[in-house]
C-alpha cells in the first residue's frame, strides 16, 4: 500500500519521472510537450526544460512530421495505452538533427478535462545496429551457400535432405521439393543407385565423413559423373544435426583419366606382348644356343678323336703332307669349338648368368703359362714380348682374366703379319692391374672403331681372317663385370693397343 | 692290364674312345646306357671309369650317385666326359665325388693324361 501512497504523491511521482532511464515525455492534446525528464532531455540533447512548450513533432524527423500530426490527432480521438506503430520503423531526432530508431509505448490520462498523452521512448539504435548486422551476415552465408561453384546439400538427422543449393537445383533442373527427402536418388544413375545409398546410410550410422563418386543425370537428361564429400554437422552445443554435403561435376576429368588409364592399359598390354615375344625369342635363342653347343661337339668330338686315332695308325709312315692336314682338320675343329664357346659365353651374359670367382693368382705365373698356351698359334717369326711391373700376387677371377688375354693376344697374332712383335705389358701396382696388348697390325679402321665392341661387328679390313665378331664383346662384358675398363688405341695399317685396367682386392 | 669301363650312348664316340684307350694299352669294356654301366661296374669292378652324362636308361649322375653309394664301387676313379659345358653341371659333377670332368669334344692328350693320373 505503501507503493501506492508513493505514487499518488507528488514526491513519489517525481522521484520516478525523474530518475526513470526510459525517456518520458507528457505531451497535450494540441501537440505542445508539457513535461519531460531528465532522461528524455539528455536523449534528444535538450536542455533541462528546454522541450517544454515544442510541439512533440519537434523530435521527430521532418518528413514525418505531417503524419505523425495526424496520428497524434486520431490517438486523442481514443487514447488507450499501447506501443506506438508496433508493425513500424519508428525514428526521432535529436536537437542537432540526428535521427534515431525508437521504440514508443504510449499511455494517457486527463486532468481537468485535458487529454494528456505519455510517450514512453527508448533509443534502440544499438538493436538495430545488431539486427541489421545479423541480417547482412545472414544473407552473406546465404548467397554465398546458393552461388557457391559447387553443389551443396544438408540433410537433416533422420537422413532427409532439407536443403539444395542453386547450383544444385541449375544442374539437375528440378524443384527443391522434388529434391528433397532422398527425392534426389531419383536422379541417380541406376547402376550407382545401391552404392551411393549404402555409403550415405553407413555414414549416418558412424557419423563419419565420406565421399562417393557416382553418376548423377543432368538437366540435358545426360548422368554425369559426380564427386561428392560429406560431412556430419553439430549445433553449438555439439548434437548431431545431420550432414552436409558438396559435390563437383568431375565427369570430363574422369572421362578422360578413364581414357587415359584405358590407353595406359593397352599400351601396358602392348608392351608385355612385345617383351613376351621378346623373350620368347630369347629364351628359344638360349635354347638353340645350348642344344647347338651340345649337338656340335658330338660330331666334333668323334671327328678329333677319330683325327687321333688317324695319326696313330699312319704312325711314322705318315709324310708332312699328310701331317699337314691332320693339323687342318684339327684346327678347324678347334675353331669351330671356339665359336660354340663364344655364342654359349655370350649367351650367358645376356642372361646375367655369369658370376665372378676370385683366385689368389701371381701374375708372372699366369702370364707366362697364358702366353707359352699361345705359343702355337703364332704366325713365322712372330714374337710375344712380355713385361712385368709391380706386386706378384693379385686376388681376380684366373678364368675371365685367361680368357680376356687369350683373346687379346690371338686377336693381335691373327691381325698382325708374319715377323711382327706383340707387347704384353702388365703392372699390378696399388691393388690395380693394367695390361697393355699392343701389336703392330692391320690396325682398326677410325670410322668403325665405334663399333669395335659391338656384337657381331667384325671391321671391313679383317678380310678372310676368320672370327665371330664376338670375342671383344665378351672380352668388354667380362672386363665390365670385373668392374674394369678396356680402351684401344689403333691407326688403320699401323697397328692397335688395348688398355685394360682392372681393380682387384689384393 | 688296367680295365677302363666306357659309358656312352653315341656308338661312333664310344668306339673311338675304346680304340684310343686300347692303342693305350688298356683293357677295355664298353656299355651304351647308365644302367649297363651300373650293372658292368659291379660286376667287372673296373679300374676306373669313363662316362657321359645325358644318356637313356639312368644317366651319368644317377650312374655316379649308384656307384658311390655301394661299397665294392664306390672307390673307383670316375670320369665324366660330356657335350654340356655348363659350368653348374661341372660343379654338380665334381660335387657328387667324380675326379675330373673333360669336355667334348676332348684332347685325347688331356684324356689319357687324366686317366693315367687318376690311376696312379
């Protein structure tokens, strides 16, 4: 009850007036102001009771002034307490002209037969700062979602899907509410119907992202291959609203790395058939190789033993001539077994089937017994030379190492005319080993000595000496596998001198 | 007189070895598959032998592989004498207990070199 003495009381009105933060305004029947607070002065930048006595339209922005004269009219017409234009933009304006956004309830009363009306007024300039500011924001996130270059979907947490982009709706050309729900597996190529499906049920049940390609039918009826990536979305509060998803037309980059993995296929198979024939020819190259080799040295082995036998049985009879003879048969023999040797040596490399063994060898040893086993090819008056430098004792292979100074020196014998020296010159020093073969020969060609190591190549100037153009192949491969070098150097009618330089581990 | 037994498919081979091991002063039995020559080693225990390797009717490993596990064999000097210069055969050979392996198409020189050597 007191509260209510308080407010009958002039000082208990006042006190409120006064110190009330809603600016308060009394205004009359004709529109002049007849009181305002503090509150009010200090909002429309008045001084202190410097508003009383204005019309109210004062406060208010020009251009409606001569509504809210009309307004004002229709309100003392039938006053009653109510906010002011409730479905309205208000706005006031301050003494320097600046206008504002309000908010107005209005209340009323009489004294004496006077309508007074009480404009309740609050400053909502910050409100509506916000709200506009939210609703800009707003509109930013849409329009970007709707314009977006990709196309976006949201489902909800029953796995519905409430939301389509623009993009979307352009590419597929249907209404959102044709869309909606699982209404886009409509559009869905039937054969990819099932997996993407499953892969957005799964994903639901794990709530975890995932991404799905499929085929999905374009406004031109045409299915196009999608890329999709989706992923779970929480409210702030973390619960579980559902997914969000975003798609790219990938079809024509598809389409072409299809292709492309196709011609990468084919080429692949291409390839495979030709390194199977390849091997193919190979393998049935070994094969000749090995049964030839075995073949041969049936019907050579009985032709030198029966050449033995023959000698045996003329015993000292037998004149030079026959003797002679024997010999050719024999060397021919010899020969053609080396050549069996050769493709068989070869062949083996080819296929990487020869392997190093090493030998703790001396040097003087095995050159002296090398070059005496060469002794019998030499031609009239032929000399080899030997010089040895350097350690005695060296740890290589004594098999490829004989077989690459075998070749050497015949190669030099059988190239060099009668009377001629050859030079072996061998120095083992610091764990390497340099051989020098040098004769004073027919000489390589300088235009063919390019291809001196090729297989099969035999120089234009050997003429009837006879050779399979394979012995330096093998020579260099056996040199290379002993992780050596061989060089030549030669002038056509001069001469050749090999170089061999090979690291051993003694 | 030293018995030498030949074990050869190939008649023309097998016939000059016997007539170059006999100018040598050899006795010799001859035998043209693996089983004969397994059979005639146990029977004649011959003072060494001369055999090939790719053969009908057990070949030259099987021959060796028979002789070294029986008794009255197994010390006989073996030599193989075959067409395949595969070096991993020559290894398998020399593995399996022979004494020496020779090439065709063979030096006679070499071949009664080693034949006399291993008969020592």
């Amino acid at each position: 009850m007191i509260g209510q003495r308080f407010l009958e009381g002039e000082a208990g009105f006042k006190v409120l007036f006064d110190c009330a933060t809603v600016s308060i305004l009394v205004v009359n029947e004709k529109g002049y102001i007849e009181l305002s607070n503090p509150c009010a002065e200090k909002l429309f930048e008045y001084d202190k009771g410097e508003l009383i006595g204005k019309p109210i339209e004062t406060l208010i922005p020009a251009h409606l002034r001569k509504k809210h004269v009309l307004h004002r009219e229709k309100y003392f017409e039938s006053p009653r307490s109510r906010p002011m234009g409730s479905d309205l933009e208000l706005y006031a304006q301050k003494k320097t002209g600046d206008v504002f956004p309000v908010e107005i309830s209005l209340g009323h009363y009489e004294i004496e037969d006077e309508k007074l009306a009480v404009a309740f007024v609050t400053d909502i300039t910050a409100q509506v700062r916000a709200k506009k500011m939210i609703a800009e924001r707003e509109a930013w996130f849409r329009s970007m979602a709707e314009n977006s270059p990709t196309m976006i979907w949201v489902a909800d947490e029953g796995k519905a899907c409430s939301y389509f982009n623009n993009t979307w709706l352009e590419f597929t050309g249907r209404s959102i509410s044709q869309e909606k729900g699982i209404g886009w597996l409509d559009i869905v190529h039937p054969d990819d119907k099932e997996m993407v499906l499953d892969a957005y049920q799964c994903a639901f049940g794990r709530k975890e992202p995932y991404t799905a390609k499929y085929r999905l039918k374009r406004n031109d009826g045409r299915y196009r291959w999608i890329q999709e990536i989706a992923k779970p979305t929480y409210s702030p509060d973390g619960e579980f609203t559902g997914y969000m998803g975003s798609c790219s037309d990938v079809h024509d980059q598809f389409m072409m790395q299809e292709e492309l993995e196709l011609k990468v296929c084919e080429r692949t198979q291409q390839l495979n058939d030709a390194l199977n024939r390849e091997k193919a020819v190979s393998e049935m190259k070994s094969r000749f190789v090995s049964m030839a080799s075995h073949e041969f040295r049936t019907p050579l082995s009985i032709m030198l033993s029966s050449v033995s036998l023959i000698d045996q049985y003329i015993g000292a009879e037998k004149d030079g001539r026959i003797d002679k003879h024997l010999n050719k048969i024999r060397a021919s023999i010899n020969n053609l077994t080396g050549v069996l040797n050769d493709f068989l040596s070869i062949d083996k490399l080819e296929q990487g089937k020869v392997k190093l063994e090493y030998d703790i060898l001396s040097i003087s040893e095995f050159a002296h017994d090398v070059v005496n086993d060469m002794q019998f090819l030499k031609k009239n008056k032929q000399r080899i030379n030997m010089q040895l430098e350097g350690e005695d004792t060296l740890v290589l292979d004594a098999k490829k190492l004989r077989h690459i100074l075998e070749n050497l020196i015949s190669n030099a014998i059988k190239y060099s005319p009668d009377g001629t020296d050859i030079d072996l010159h061998i120095q083992n020093i610091n764990g390497n080993l340099q051989i020098l073969v040098h004769d004073a020969g027919i000489g390589i060609p300088e235009e063919e000595q390019i291809h001196l190591f090729n297989k099969f190549f035999r120089a234009t100037n050997t003429g009837s000496v006879q050779g399979t153009g394979l012995g330096l192949t093998i020579v260099k491969r056996y040199v290379e596998l002993m992780n050596g070098s061989i060089t030549f150097k030669s002038l056509s009618g001069k001469g050749t001198t090999f170089t061999i330089k090979l690291p051993n581990l003694d | 007189m030293k018995t030498v037994l030949v074990i050869e498919d190939n008649k023309e081979i097998r016939e000059n070895t016997i007539e170059l091991l006999e100018l040598a002063g050899y006795r010799v039995i001859d035998v043209e598959d693996g089983k004969a020559g397994i059979e005639a080693a146990g029977r004649e225990l011959p003072d060494i032998i001369l055999c090939d390797i790719m053969m009908p009717q057990a070949d030259g490993y099987e021959v060796l592989e028979t002789l070294k596990s029986n008794l009255s064999t197994s010390g006989i000097p073996f030599i193989y004498l075959t067409a395949s210069a595969e070096k991993k055969e020559i290894q398998k050979a020399m593995d399996m207990g022979a004494n020496a392996y020779i090439c065709k198409p063979f030096d006679v020189n070499e071949l009664m070199d080693t034949v006399e050597r291993l008969l020592q």
